[in-house]
C-alpha cells in the first residue's frame, strides 16, 4: 500500500470514528435534554398541586376566621394534638 493509500485509509478511519462519536454524544445529550424535561414538568406538576393544597389551607383559614366558635373549637382540638404528641 502507498504512502496516499495509508493516508486516506486513516483519514476515512478518523472521520468515522469522529461520526461515531459526534453520534454518540447527539444521543447522550437528547437523553439529557428528555430527563430534564421530565423534570421540569414534575416540578410544574408537584407546584401545582401546593398552589392547590394553599388555597384549600387559605380558603379552611377563612372559614374559621369567620366563626369564632368554630375557631375556638379548632384551637382547643390543636391544644389536645399538641398534648398527645
């Protein structure tokens, strides 16, 4: 084999291995890219759900604000939790 021959076989050789590689690492970061976005959407999910669980806490919040027996009543059943541990 020639001296070009030798030349051009380990060009092809490192073009491919680059190809290899470059497709390789498209891979790995499509992979990345995926993960990341599930995670974004769980975090939008798990924020949404405690903007819900606040409004259920706010809207609770209002509903003894606006009894007073009702309030005492859930102050006195909080005493008897904290008593029991």
């Amino acid at each position: 084999m020639s001296t070009v021959d030798n030349v051009i076989n380990q060009l092809a050789i490192e073009l491919a291995n680059k190809t290899v590689n470059g497709a390789y690492d498209k891979a790995e970061r499509d992979e990345a890219l995926a993960e990341l976005q599930q995670v974004k959407d769980e975090r939008d999910e798990a924020l949404r759900n405690l903007e819900n669980i606040k409004l259920g806490f706010e809207g609770m919040n209002k509903i003894l604000q606006s009894d007073e027996q009702l309030k005492n009543l859930y102050e006195e059943v909080k005493a008897r939790q904290i008593e029991k541990g």
